[in-house]
C-alpha cells in the first residue's frame, strides 16, 4: 500500500467484491468491511465546499 505523500497515511480500499479480510476468517472480516462501509457513506458528518 502506498501512503499519502503529504500526511504519510495509508489509504483503506474497499470494493464492492470485497468479502473479507487478509488473516480474518470470512465471518470477522466481512463484519469489518460492513462496519466500515456504513461509516464511510453515513450522511453525517459531511464535508463540502462550493
């Protein structure tokens, strides 16, 4: 993974395939991506500028 060039944080990637997580078993590892997906498209909070 390569890190942001500025703040040196690394990305998370989640596709809509995704079903799991590396060195998780099936059930661990799609709870993380379903718990990660909703806290990534909540509405709030939002940032927007126009």
């Amino acid at each position: 993974m390569i890190a942001h060039p500025v703040n040196g944080k690394e990305p998370l990637y989640i596709a809509s395939h995704a079903y799991a997580g590396k060195g998780m078993d099936v059930q661990e590892g799609a709870a993380l991506i379903d718990a990660a997906t909703t806290a990534v498209t909540s509405p709030e909070p939002i940032y927007s500028h126009a």
